[in-house]
C-alpha cells in the first residue's frame, strides 16, 4: 500500500497524535540518554555544568525536534527526502571550503550558536533517499543492475567527501548505513557478495598502496590499523588509548568499582573520555553488569523499532524504520567494538551517550522520524 | 507510485525476510560484543585491575630519619641537617637538557652534576633524580619560585648526615654515603629505601656496623597520580620510624683533645677506662672532615688525602698493627715470671748483647746495663734481660701470655677493618711459613719484635688487663635506642699477684724513677702518678755496616724509615683508672715521642679538662703551657647538634 491508499480517517489527528507514539521506545531513548548525563557528570569529577548540562540542553532540543517530527505526517518527510538529501551533500561540499578544522579533521560549520556536522545530517538524509527510492521503484526492478547503480552513487558520493574530510568512522557508517537499507529494500544477495569480495581485495590494496605515492588512506589511519592489531607494539603512543580503554573496562570487573570511583577515566588516563571512550568509563564504574546493561537497553531500543517497521504496511516507513535503526546499530557496535578491542578506533561516538555537537540532536530527530512513521502508519 | 496489492505484499515479505536475517546478524554481533565484555571485565578482571592499580596508584617511600650518634655524655657526634635540594624526573622534564640549561641560569651546576644527572635519569626515566644538594635557602627558593617554568623539577627538603665535631670521629664513626651499586651488590635483600636515589648508607665504622639500628624503617606514602603523573591526592601515609639513636663510650671533649694532641703526626692513641673497658677516646692522626665524603668527596680533595704519606683515611687505632717493641716486655715477663723460669729479684748479666750461634743479639744500650733484675729490666728496658727470660720460657708461653693480655686477639668493636695484631707461636710459624721456629726468633719475640704485631686498641687493652689483673674488654657502644648495652664480664686473669704487683712497680718506675725511660714525663701529682713502659720498633734492619759505623741517629734517616714510637700507660697507679696507649708512627723514641702525648693525654682524662699544671715536674711547666696555647680545642660549648648550611 502506498500512502495515497492510506485511509487518512484513521490516521490521527492533531494533539490526539501524542496518544499513538511508540512510547516504549521514547522512554528507552531517554533512559540511555540519561546514562550518558549520569556518565558525563561522572568523568567531569561531579561536575554538571562541564558536559552533563550542556548535554541535557541538547537532549531537550532534541526531543522536542522529535516531537515536532512526530507529529508531521510521514508521507510530508517521504516528499522532502531528495531535498534533504541534496542539502546535507551541499553542506558536506560547504564544509570542504569553509569548515572549522577539529582533531585533525573537517567537520562542523559554524552557523552562529550552531554546529553543524553535515556528516551527522547526510547520515539520515541518505537513509530517507533510498528509502524514498525503493519505494517509488518498481519492486521487479529493484536488483535491476542500472537500479543498483542508481543508490550506489547516492551513497558513494557523500561517502567519498567524508572519507576526504578524513572521517573513517561516518565513512563507514554511510557506507553500512546505505548498504542496509539497500539489503532490506531486497536487492539480491548476488550484489553483497560480490561487494564483500571487492572490499576484500580494496582492504588488499589500501595495504599496498602504503608508502606509495597513491596511498588511499591517511597515515594517522594506517598507524590507528597497525595499533589495532598489535596495541602493545605502542602502548604510550597510538596504542595508548586502547591499552587504557582495555584497563578501564577490565578493571571493572562484575559490579565495577562504584559511580565516580573509576580511576582511569577520572585520572584523565582515559582519552576522549568523554566522547568517544565514555563507554569504558561506564565499563570501569558499573561494570560488566552495568555495560551489559545498556547493551540491552539498546537492544531493546533495536527491537521495538524492528517490530514497529515489520507491524508497518507503508514500504518507505518500513525502509526508514529499518535504515535509521540499522545505522543506530551500527553506531553502538563499531563505538562498543572499538573500544573493547574487536575493532581499530575510528572516531564513532556512543549513540545518546557521548557528549557531541549536533548527533544527539539528529538522531533525537531520526527517531522523530520513526515516530512519525509509526503514528502515520496505515491501519 | 501506485502500487498493486500483490506487489504490496511481495514487498512486506521481502522486507520481513530481509529484516530477519539483518536482526539475526545483529544479534550475532550483540552476542559477540556480550562475549567480549564478559571475557574483559569477568575473566580478565584481576589483571586490569591490577594494571589500574599501577596506572594510577604510587606508592612512594618515605626515608626515615637517621638514628644519631651521641657520645657518652649525650653530646650529638652525628646528626641530621636539613638539606634543601632539587631533583628532576625524567618523565616529565620532556627535554632534560633544555630543563637542566634553564636550571642552570639559577643555580650553579657543574658539569659533573649535569653529566651524572643525565645518567642516572636515563636509568630510571620515572624516579626523582637528584640534580643538586646542599643549597643555600636563596637558590632554592629562587628555584622554588621558577618550578612551573621547569617541568619535572621539583625541589625537596631532606635529612642529610652531619658530623658537627668533623675529624675528631671520622675514624670511630665513619661516614655515610649514597648507596652503591658495590653497596647493592653485597646485599642479597636489599631494603627497598635503597631505591630511594642517593639514600645514604653507612659506608665505614660505626655508621656501617650499626648500620641496622641507624638506618630505621621506610614510611610510605600512597598517591593517585593522574596520567601525567602529578600527584591528584594523598590516599595514605604510613610515617617510618625513624633509626635508633646510639650513645657510645667516647667522650668527645677528650676524643677533641686527643686529636688536637696527636697533631699532624703520623699516629694512634686509644684510653680505655680500666674498671669498666669504656673507650673513652680513639684517635687516628692525621685525620680527614668526613662531611666531604657526606656531600660526595671531589676528585682533588679525595687525591689529597689517598697520596698523603700519613695515611689519613687508615684508622691506626684499630687497623694499624705494629711491632709493640719494648711494651712488649710485660708480656715476656709475666710469662717467664708465672712459669717460675725467672723470680721477681733474679738477676741477668747484661753485656750489651746477646750470642746465640755467631750471631749476636744487641742491647739498645751498647755498653750494657750490668746485673739487672726485672724491676732494672723494665724501668731502663733492657733487652738483654728479655733475651734471656724468653729463651727460658719459650715462645709458646709467650704467645699465650699475650693473648690473656689482649694481644693477638680481635675485639668485637663496631669499628671497620680492626685488625687482630699477632702473638706468634711455633704452630703459626709452621702453618704460615713451613718453616721450624727458631731460639733467634724467641729472641726478636721476647722485645716486640720481628713478627709480633699489636694495634694500638690491643696495646691500650693490655695496658688495661696489667693495672686490673683482670681480663677488661673493650666497649665502644654504651647504649642502642635507650637500651644499654651490658658490660662485658671482666674475670680475674688468674695471675700472681705478687708477680704483677712487681711488674706494675716495674712500669712505676720507668716515668719516676730517674733512671727511667719516661723519667721525663712523670707526672708529679701523687695522687695521679703514672705507670708506663716505652716501646721503639725498628722499621728496618741494622745492618753490620751501620753498626760498624755506628747506628745512624733516628733524626737523620727520611721520616719513613725512623722507629715506630710507642708508650702504654696506666693512671692513677695506686688506683688506676685509664689506660692509655699511644703509638706514633716514625716518631722516633718512644720515650721522647709517645710519653710526653700519653701522658698529656691521661692526665687530660684523669682532670675531665685540661688538667691544673702542677702534676707536670716544675721544669717543663711553662714548655707545657706553651704547647696547650698552640692546641686548638672545642669551645665551652661543645657541638651544636647539627646545623643547617649558610
């Protein structure tokens, strides 16, 4: 069924839309963004005012962009999702001449008070795209090779500016992200391996190009690579943030070692401790118990909005619901993995929980997205 | 699009299956992460913890202060000084050599200071390094002031050792220093202070034997540093106790006379209390400040003292072994006397020698004494005599007589070094050389001479057991920790009372009786008359040639082939209380070089002061005044208990 099927007299409507939210899904939100108030306030050594309020502001923002998102229709979002696509590539080329340089890397304009990521911003807008597309695509055509072609440039352009900036982590994130959406939208399986198998043999040749003048990929990148196989080869130069991060999280132990009590991180041994790394903290202070625990709020934030997109008829909501939770996935898992040494550290933060600019606000809207698709989804 | 409901349907199935297989993709993932996490924080968790630990928690040591060294009425002899100085630590410096040219603009660094900084710094890039100590309080507050301009630099205040009475101890107490790796090296548990850089250990003496009372035990202190390594809190502290203090038997105004006394010859004097063996003084002359060695001794200053011909740094008193010569003879007659091989009026013809063989043992007097008996053999310490009574006793009587008087026998003394003199006997010679002993070598014995040695401590001891008739021991530690330490059991040595009543009569004699050896340094005071006996031992052999040509006068030949100078002694001889030996090295007579110091010296002992001038024969009073003028002594005051640098 497409939306002009939709029998909009059951759709609801007005502040009675506040009724039909996922409400599970906004308490789970909250609830993990409140473990990142609790962890900021932490590493800040008690202090609210370094990181924990800034970031209770943003998450007040962002709800209410959630909210407002919400309650426009999905079908509104849908028609916009080519705008909002060629904005966030205007911005991502904008900031390739007029943004600010931070830790090394092109990523934020300044607008006034704001800071916008455009990364952060392409991240949703090339999940509404394709969604879009396979829902205006003919099903039969869907593993057509001229319409696969079609949503590999749509990803692979803002990957490539990204990748220039250089940003590994949302490179890869566009990348999955797109990718996701493409498998669930159904192209064939035919398409994924033969991708894999390429990306096998790129992974080859990014190795190769190393030291050459065509070398694909920065030097910071190769020895972040070189640290992550081998940290202990420099456990004070490169590998010092991943022997530390290992320490903080397996000095924990079951029960970890108290709220405020985590020495790593308090003793500043932690790097980016409170972006990036916050998960170790958390780690070091609640331990096993308390990482695993909101692992499973994730999880459960996983699952509803699964069962929201497999309970949702509308293909484009479906799309989106899956996109946007599939790129949620994957921020937790390459940030978890990255930290717990099961990937090299690329600069992805812990979804809702690291202090950082504009993310929290955009994925707060990216769930107002989901809701607005689960509210307007037809009945 | 429009879209069909068939197509509809296909395309929510799709989707479904699609998203199935993504969500068990994922969950696999979940899975794998949970696994990770559980490996790290359950299984691993004690040794990340431990690593947390080191991370971030320091413990430091706390180096307890030094156990001071009192003398016997409580003066401090060593103690503790403040000692500001500046340490680096690599680590954190960054550049040391920029730090270390900053630090230069404000206080004055040597090139050894930099150099040696620079190695040991590399050896332990994370430990305080000392750069410079022993500054004055405006260099380090000048430093104090720039610290945050120089990174790593931090500037501490400290205990260093002080000896305030300097030479006067540098031999009974020896000094302290850095530890070594030579120090390390000997020990097989070392205590962790020793990784505390430059913490001082005693290196000689009393500061080395007592090393395990002094030293006392480490406190510590446990810091969080943050990863740079500044100190966030103090977690714990536990403070050291400090080292035991000790009080030894020196008096130090006596131990300061007696090494104003000694001079800059080439000589020992030791004063034993008789009734208790308390040493109240043990002097070695010339002598060194061993606040150099403290402070880390220069290369020139350390050249000066190791090529002077006076030996300064040997401690003669203990180390030094001498042929004891004709103090020796006591020895020889109470061993012929108690054998009954001689009695106490028998008389011996002296000739002026002695024939055994062809070979002919010479009297110092070359004209003879005559018929002598024992009070005439020691009072003009005719060899003859000795010659005689020794050949009829044996050696072996000999030897053993020796060792009831302390010779030949090693005092358990917390000195460094002490040397256990020898009492020869035939079994020695045949262990040492394979050689028989022969009636010749009974002869050189019977005098103090050829191979019998004796220390000074050793000679001062005998002096000791003659005026007591008892076996006295000699004591250095009074007192550890407030606890004394029990004088030693001084039994009866068994002998003849008439016997060593005639010899002592016979040591009355030598310094009051004009014809005397040390006629001319009795004291006249009768209730301190002293009772002695002079020694020379030759460093050489008179040859025929000088003989012939007559002997050669001491004064004559270079300084280091003259006659050792020797005079034990004891006082009050009605009641005597000290016994004093005195040995001058190359002196020459000891009648004229180690009588008139000995006497001083127990005279000085007796009064505890300089004593009034009236126990001095009236002809030498006004000498004796001049002597005491040109004598420089501590103040009323005494030591001050330690001082803080200028």
């Amino acid at each position: 069924m497409s939306y002009l099927e939709y029998n909009v007299k059951t759709i609801p409507t007005g502040l009675r839309k506040v009724l039909y939210f996922n409400w599970p899904l906004v308490l789970l939100v909250a609830a993990v963004a409140a473990v990142g108030f609790l962890m900021l306030y932490s590493v800040a050594g008690g202090r609210l005012e370094v990181w924990a309020e800034p970031q209770m502001k943003r998450f007040a923002v962002g709800m209410t962009a959630m909210l407002v998102i919400g309650f426009v229709p999905i079908w509104f979002w849908r028609n916009i999702s080519a705008v909002a696509y060629l904005l966030a590539l205007l911005l991502l080329v904008a900031v390739e001449f007029f943004g600010s340089i931070g830790m090394g890397a092109q990523r934020w304009i300044e607008l006034g008070p704001l800071r916008l990521q455009p990364s952060e911003l392409m991240k949703v807008a090339l999940v509404m795209l394709l969604a879009a597309y396979y829902d205006w695509l003919d099903i039969k055509k869907t593993s057509h090779p001229l319409w696969v072609l079609i949503p590999v440039l749509i990803i692979l352009t803002p990957t490539v500016l990204v990748l220039k900036q250089p940003d590994l982590g949302t490179a890869i994130l566009l990348l999955a992200g797109g990718g996701l959406v493409m498998f669930v939208a159904g192209v064939s399986l035919w398409y994924f391996g033969t991708v894999i198998a390429l990306s096998v043999a790129l992974i080859f040749a990014v190795f190769e190009s190393r030291g050459t003048d065509w070398q694909l990929i920065e030097d910071y990148q190769f020895r972040r690579i070189d640290t992550f196989l081998d940290p202990s080869s420099d456990p004070l130069g490169a590998g010092y943030n991943i022997t530390q991060a290992q320490i903080a999280l397996g000095s924990g132990g079951w029960t970890g070692r108290g709220f405020m009590q985590g020495s790593q991180s308090r003793l500043n041994f932690l790097p980016e401790k409170h972006t990036d790394f916050i998960f170790t903290t958390l780690a070091e202070e609640f331990g096993f118990v308390g990482a695993v625990s909101l692992l499973a709020l994730y999880v459960l934030i996983l699952v509803f909005c699964v069962q929201s997109a497999l309970s949702n008829r509308d293909r484009f909501s479906s799309l989106l619901i899956l996109g946007i939770s599939g790129t949620f996935f994957l921020f937790f898992m390459v940030n978890m993995s990255m930290v717990t040494g099961l990937m090299p550290v690329v600069g992805v933060p812990l979804p809702l929980v690291s202090y950082g600019g504009t993310a929290m606000i955009i994925l707060l809207g990216a769930f107002g997205l989901v809701q607005s698709a689960h509210i307007h989804r037809p009945r | 699009m429009r879209r069909s409901p068939r197509d509809s349907q296909e395309s929510h199935r799709k989707i479904s299956r699609r998203a199935l297989l993504l969500t068990s993709v994922q969950a696999v993932l979940v899975g794998t992460l949970a696994f990770r996490m559980r490996y790290l924080q359950v299984d691993q968790a004690d040794e990340f913890r431990l690593l947390a630990e080191e991370n971030s928690i320091k413990i430091r040591l706390l180096p307890p202060a030094r156990g001071l060294i009192h003398d016997r009425n409580g003066a401090v002899v060593a103690g503790n000084e403040q000692n500001y100085r500046i340490t680096i630590i690599k680590e954190d410096a960054g550049d040391t050599e920029d730090v270390l040219d900053r630090l230069g603009r404000l206080v004055p660094l040597t090139e050894e200071d930099r150099e040696r900084t620079l190695k040991e710094a590399g050896r332990t890039p994370t430990l305080p390094i000392t750069v410079a100590d022993r500054l004055s309080w405006e260099e380090f507050s000048r430093v104090a002031v720039n610290a945050p301009a120089l990174p790593g630099i931090t500037t501490e205040v400290g205990l260093s050792r002080f000896y305030p009475l300097g030479p006067d101890f540098a031999h009974v107490l020896g000094y302290v220093g850095p530890v070594s790796d030579y120090d390390l090296s000997k020990m097989t548990d070392p205590d962790p202070l020793m990784k505390i850089p430059r913490f001082q250990i005693g290196k000689l003496g009393v500061e080395a034997k007592l090393e395990a009372d002094l030293r006392g035990k480490a406190g510590s202190r446990r810091i969080e540093v943050n990863s740079t390594g500044r100190v966030m809190r103090e977690l714990g502290r536990k403070d050291g106790d400090p080292g035991a203090n000790v009080r030894i038997t020196i008096d130090h105004r006596l131990q300061n006379y007696v090494q104003a006394r000694l001079g800059d010859e080439s000589a020992a004097a030791v004063v034993v209390d008789v009734r208790t063996g308390d040493i109240l003084s043990i002097n070695s002359a010339p002598s060194f400040d061993p606040n150099l060695f403290v402070r880390g001794i220069s290369g020139p200053d350390y050249r000066a003292l190791t090529e002077n011909d006076h030996r300064p740094l040997a401690d003669k008193s203990v180390q030094g072994a001498y042929p004891p010569g004709s103090t020796f003879k006591m020895v020889t007659a109470l061993a012929a006397l108690e054998a009954g091989v001689i009695g106490v009026g028998d008389t011996v013809y002296c000739p002026g020698f002695t024939k055994l063989g062809n070979r002919r043992f010479h009297c110092w007097r070359r004209g003879g004494h005559g018929h002598v008996n024992l009070n005439e053999s020691l009072q003009q310490s005719c060899d003859v005599y000795y010659y005689e009574v020794a050949q009829r006793v044996g050696i072996d009587k000999i030897a053993e007589m020796a060792r009831r008087l302390g010779i030949g026998v090693r005092f358990d003394l917390p000195m460094s070094a002490i040397s256990e003199g020898l009492a020869p006997d035939k079994n020695w010679k045949r262990s040492k050389y394979g050689k028989e002993w022969l009636v010749g070598d009974t002869l050189n014995s019977g005098i103090g001479q050829g191979y019998v040695l004796a220390s000074p401590l050793q000679l001062a001891v005998m002096a000791a057991r003659i005026a007591t008739g008892r076996s006295v021991t000699p004591r250095l530690v009074r007192a550890v920790d407030g606890q004394d330490v029990p004088l030693a059991e001084t039994p009866e040595l068994g002998l003849n009372e008439n016997i060593l009543r005639a010899v002592r009569k016979g040591m009355f004699d030598v310094s009051n009786s004009r014809r005397g050896t040390a006629y001319g340094s009795r004291i006249v005071d009768d209730t301190l008359r002293m009772a002695g006996k002079t020694g020379t031992s030759q460093v050489r052999n008179i040859t025929a040639a000088e003989r012939a040509r007559g002997v050669t006068r001491n004064e004559d030949l270079p300084w280091e082939r003259r006659d050792h100078a020797l005079f034990v002694c004891f006082a009050p001889f009605d009641a005597p209380r000290y016994a004093v030996s005195v040995v001058v090295e190359h002196g020459g007579g000891g009648s004229t070089a180690a009588a008139p110091i000995a006497r001083d010296i127990v005279l000085q002992a007796l009064a505890d002061g300089l004593p009034p001038l009236t126990a001095y024969p009236e002809n030498q009073r006004s000498r004796i005044e001049a002597e005491r003028e040109k004598l420089q002594l501590l103040g009323p005051d005494g030591p001050s208990g330690g001082r803080s640098r200028a």
